[in-house]
C-alpha cells in the first residue's frame, strides 16, 4: 500500500474548507467536520482496516460528491487523506487523541456529533465491535459514547437521563479515551502494529 506522505494536521483554513464543502454538499446528508472525525476515529481505531472506497459513500450520506474540477476533486480527498493520517499517526503512537468537537453559538463543545460519526465508524465494522460491546470488563467504556450518541435520540426509549454540564465536562474526556487506549492499545492491541494510514 502506497502511504499518503504528507500527514501534518490540516490548519484552521484548511478545516473551514472541508467543512464548507461538506456543508454545500447538495444532498445534505454529507457529515460534518465533528461527526467526521468522530468516524474516522472509529474506523482507525476498530478491529479491521477500511479502505476509502468503502467508507467514503457513508462519509458523503451514501451519495458520489459533485466536484466542481478535477483540481477541487484533489483538493477534497487529499484534505480528508491528511486528517485521516492525522488521527492514525495519533493514536499509532500511543499519543493523547484529542476529538475535533465544534462549539454552539455560547462556546459549548456537546460532542453528540462526533460520538453519533463513531457509532456509524463502528456499524461498518459491526461484528467486529459487538465482541467490545459484549465483553463484560471492557464493554463499559463505550457507555460515555452511548450516551452522547442517543441523547437526542427521536425514539425516547433510546436517550439516557438528561446530561447535565458537569456529566458532560466528565464524559467527554471519556469519550476520547475510548477513541485511544481503550480501544486500539488494549482490546485490540495486534492492531496497533498494522499501518492505517491511507494510500
């Protein structure tokens, strides 16, 4: 697999690009920037590598993405590529991940989206995590994402007490350790040696 060289974290300018592409998508079912990362996360971090020409139509809400230009078709994929190899590179080597979560008009991070991006990261992969969901002792650490996920859920059966601010200042660094070390340094450490980056 040829390995995308240039990994560093795209800057501010480049995230606002990606966002207002994925935002312009006609479709309107295209993720944004929070639930992307999220989903990359989880995709990185589960127990089997998925290529890009899988997890893009899920990405872009099942539909192809219209491109203006072959030149803005290359801008796009190479910008996602880098934040992809961003988030590997992270958590590969063991480092601190720390989710991209957009804030609400009072500067309030609420992380649904990015945990709702790494839920819909770990149906692609679902029997895979259903051994994580299932077992027992670590099962548990999924719960901080559960809860985020289905907080403003449509069916009321599905959301969890109301989360308070406090709850969410304590469950979101959760939620980042599940992204990490909990999942891809102990459940699955084998993979942990394998390249993920994308080609």
């Amino acid at each position: 697999m040829r390995t995308f060289t240039r990994a560093d974290p795209l800057t501010d300018a480049e995230l606002d690009r990606l966002g207002d592409f994925l935002e312009g998508c006609k479709s309107g079912k295209a993720m944004n920037l929070e639930e992307l990362d999220g989903f990359f996360a989880a995709l990185i971090a589960g127990p089997e590598a998925v290529m890009p020409s899988e997890y893009n139509r899920e990405l872009f809400g099942g539909e192809t993405p219209e491109f203006s230009s072959l030149d803005e078709a290359k801008e796009i994929l190479g910008l996602l590529t880098r934040h992809w190899n961003t988030i590997a590179g992270t958590l590969l080597k063991g480092e601190p991940y720390v989710p991209l979560l957009l804030e609400d008009e009072n500067g309030v991070a609420h992380g649904n989206d990015w945990a709702r991006g790494f839920m819909r990261g770990m149906h692609m992969r679902h029997d895979g995590w259903a051994e994580l969901v299932n077992d027992e002792e670590h099962g548990g650490c999924l719960i901080p994402m559960m809860m985020l996920c289905h907080e403003h859920d449509e069916d009321p059966a599905m959301r969890p007490k109301p989360i308070s601010a406090e709850q969410r200042e304590e469950v979101i660094p959760l939620v980042e350790m599940t992204a990490g070390e909990q999942c891809r340094l102990r459940y699955w450490p084998e993979s942990a040696s394998k390249t993920r980056e994308s080609s």
